[in-house]
C-alpha cells in the first residue's frame, strides 16, 4: 500500500501540558472517528481518540499487537529485545490467552493481598532512606523507583541478598544517561541472572511466581526455564517503569492541588478513587497499545483495511468528553474504573491490582509520614519525559 | 433472582471481577474463574457484580436479571 504521508500530521505528539493530553488528539476526535497520522518512519497509521473506539479496537479479535507482523507500527526503533516466546504483550491468541492464564493467579486480588505486609516494608524501608537524606529529595529516584523494582524481586522471588545487585541493574536501564551499549550489557546481565535463579530454583520450588510457574507449567512439560526468565523480565520491562512514573505523577497531582491532597489525606475513604483518577488524568501509557489489523473492520464507523496499521491512544480516550464530564478535573469521587490506563481486552495489564496495591500502600504511607509533603520546584521547571513511550518525570524534587 | 453468566473464551483470569465481588468469584490456583454460588445472586452483592461485569477487561461477564 505505497501512499504518500508527507502531508499527514506527524506522531507521536508531545503534550503541552504534563496533565493533558496533546491539544491535536481532541482535534482529531472531533474531526471524525479515526484520523490518518505519520508514524516516525514515515508509513502510516490510524490514530483512534474516542473512548467507545480505542475500546473497540483492543478488545477486538482482528486487531493484533504482534509486533513481528509486517506493517505493524513501530513509534521508537529502541524497543526493548525480549524473546519472542515469553512476550506476552505482543502474542495473540491462542497462545496469548495460554501463558497468561499460567500467570494470573500470581495477580489475583487475594494473592495480592498477601504481598501487602512485604509491599509495606518495601515502602517504609524507601521512606526511611529518602527522610534520614532530606529535606529536600528527589522524590521519584528515592521512592517511585525502587519500590516497584523490589516489589518485582518479592514477586519472582529474588533472593533478599540480590536485591541491590538486581535493584542497580534495573534503575540503571532506567536511567537517560545510561548509553546503549551499558544498556545492552545491563539487560544481559540481569537475563544471565534470572536464568541462573530459575535453574537454582528448579530443585527446589519457592512460594512465588518462579517457583509457581516451575511447579506447574514446567513439570507438566507446557514451558521451558528459558521462558520462565523471559516472562520474569517481562514482569520487569512492564511493571517497573510504568509504576515508577505512576507513583511519581499520581504525588504530583496530589502536590499540585494541595486542598484535594488534604481532603483524600484526612478522609481514606477517597484514596481507591483517588487512585484511579490519577491514572485516568496522568495517563502514563496513552502510547502503549499499539495494533495490526490483520481483516478488514469497521472502527466507530469508518473501515480499517487489514494491514493497516492503529494507533489507539489511552490518554484521548481518558480525557474523552463523551465518557468523563470535565475530563480534565482530577475528581476522586468519581469512583470509575472504566478509564484505559492498564488497557482493555485480552491484552489488559496482567499487573493491575498489583499496581493498586503498591500505589495505595505509597499514598497511605506518605500521608501517615510525611503530612506536609510539597513540590520544592515549580511545575513548570520539572524535567518531564516528553519523547519517552511511558509519560512521566525524571525527577521530583520535593521538601517537607 | 439476577445471575451471572462467565464466557469461558473470553475470560483470562485476570480477578478484576475477583477484587471487585471477592464473594462471587474467586481465581483459582489452577487460573480458572470459579463463581462461589450457583451463579445466582442475591440483593446483597448484586451491586459489587454489577461493578464486576462492567470492569472485566475482556467483557467475559454477563448479568441476566429478570
């Protein structure tokens, strides 16, 4: 399908403000259903802004995220190599729906539930170190970075005397200055490491999703030690970054508006919707869901060819005026869950009540501890990652 | 009496319905999505499914009340 994109609008776009999407994608929506875009390599894609459609397109059937598939689109050549037989976020059915049901169990709300106790002395533990440091501190480096990385090492079952072998390894390939090459050998290591800790933990089988996935799936011959790894670094790739920057953004938007803050503070009660407002107004994985289609379909009325490529974009949907009254307000009573942070679909995120789980034992936590936390800089001076996949914030200098 | 009605294609274990209707259903250790009734629901959790059915991912839930 040769065309000519040269006169589309040009994507991704970044956003003028870190708490609303860019201004185009309400354009778009406006302007009908789906809208032709350029992607970076210059092919084309269709941008969807409507939150029915964005819902549409990820829970339907001839939509795929495998990447691998020619005419797929691609927004950044950097993407992070994992083997393509435990990658889950970009498998299709039948073998999507296969592993990920190996693994859900490890997510469920009750087995999450049991991970609080552990979740809470990872954030106590973050807290003492960032409160002895300061005031002020660099809030997303000292909290919002390291608690999901050792939530990760509780999950997969890193043994603790690892912990600051497996946290160094992670942050650094988290870190901008970190080059491609440092890059590439970091995620060798940690690949060499968990291999190793699988094959270690193979004689002897451990309460956590290693050990789990060892007992059942790999005695019954379903995966190998190889790809129990690979689905342990995907569990790293997809729960560290986007949690991190959640942790980070969801405090600033309590930080920015300080009468909200007290209300949610004073009144627990307001947190789970809280919680999710801050998901819905931050909208940290609005580039991730990225789909093929591979029939032709129909998209809120305007058809999509197969091979062609979509865009459905989490923060157009999220700040939809057809789905959310005053879209922009960060409102806790709310109490929705409908928005499409964690995505939607087959595809959904594995890790979502895991996540709530980290963010509410933060926020309760800093509440308790630090009841006079503030923004020690101003919004507008902070460093916010406009070209990374993940929105979010460098840093967060904060003082109390 | 309302009942829920799981589409086994379509649902991935994931326990959204789980964290919303703990009552109802339960993930588990084998990732199947087991209903703790019959499938019938009285009054008192009817609104907790009702939470349950809209925020399933996969839209693998269906209420029939009548």
């Amino acid at each position: 399908m040769p065309e000519t994109t040269t006169d589309l609008p040009s994507f991704p776009v970044p956003r003028e403000r870190p708490f609303e999407p860019p201004s185009a994608y309400a354009q778009w929506r406006e302007s009908g259903p789906l809208t032709k875009v350029r992607l970076p390599n210059g092919s084309a894609a269709w941008a969807v802004t409507r939150y029915a459609d964005v819902r549409e397109v990820l829970s339907t059937a001839g939509a795929s995220a495998d990447k691998m598939r020619p005419g797929f689109p691609h927004l950044r050549s950097g993407v992070i190599a994992l083997s393509t037989d435990s990658n889950l976020e970009f498998m299709d059915e039948p073998d999507h729906g296969k592993y990920r049901r190996m693994l859900s169990p490890m997510f469920t709300a009750r087995r999450v539930d049991t991970m609080r106790p552990a979740i809470q002395q990872i954030v106590d533990g973050a807290l003492d170190r960032m409160l002895e440091s300061g005031p002020p501190a660099d809030l997303h480096g000292s909290l919002s970075l390291p608690v999901p990385s050792l939530v990760i090492c509780q999950l997969l079952g890193v043994p603790y005397t690892d912990h600051d072998f497996f946290q160094s390894l992670t942050v650094r390939m988290l870190d901008t200055t970190t080059t491609r090459d440092e890059f590439a050998s970091s995620l060798q290591r940690l690949h060499e490491y968990l291999l190793a800790m699988v094959k270690e933990k193979a004689g002897n089988p451990t309460d956590d999703v290693v050990g789990m996935l060892l007992d059942g799936p790999a005695r019954a011959g379903e995966v190998t030690h190889e790809q129990i790894a690979g689905f342990a670094m995907l569990l790293l790739v997809a729960g560290h970054e986007t949690t991190a920057n959640q942790i980070s953004m969801g405090t600033l938007s309590l930080l920015r508006e300080p009468a909200k803050h007290e209300a949610i503070r004073r009144n627990l009660e307001l947190l789970p919707g809280a919680i999710e407002e801050m998901l819905r107004v931050s909208a940290i994985t609005d580039l991730v869901m990225l789909r093929l289609a591979t029939e032709d379909i129909d998209i809120g009325g305007c058809p999509v060819k197969a091979g062609e490529a979509i865009v459905p974009l989490g923060a157009a949907a999220n700040h939809d005026p057809q789905a959310y009254s005053d879209p922009g307000e960060f409102e806790p009573s709310r109490g929705s869950r409908s928005h499409l942070t964690f995505g939607f679909g087959m595809h959904s995120c594995l890790g979502q009540n895991l996540a709530r789980a980290e963010l509410e034992i933060v926020f309760r936590t800093l509440f308790a501890r630090v009841p006079t936390l503030r923004l020690d800089a101003d919004i507008d001076d902070l460093p916010f990652k406009k070209d990374g996949v993940v929105f979010g914030v460098h840093e967060l200098p904060v003082a109390w | 009496m309302a009942k829920v009605i799981v589409d086994r294609v379509k649902c991935v274990s994931l326990g959204v319905c789980e964290s919303l209707a703990p009552a109802i259903f339960e993930v588990t250790d084998a990732g199947e999505l087991e209903l703790l009734t019959d499938g019938d629901i009285d009054d008192e959790n009817l609104e907790a499914v009702r939470a349950a059915v809209a925020g399933c991912p996969t839209e693998a839930l269906t209420l029939v009340e009548d």
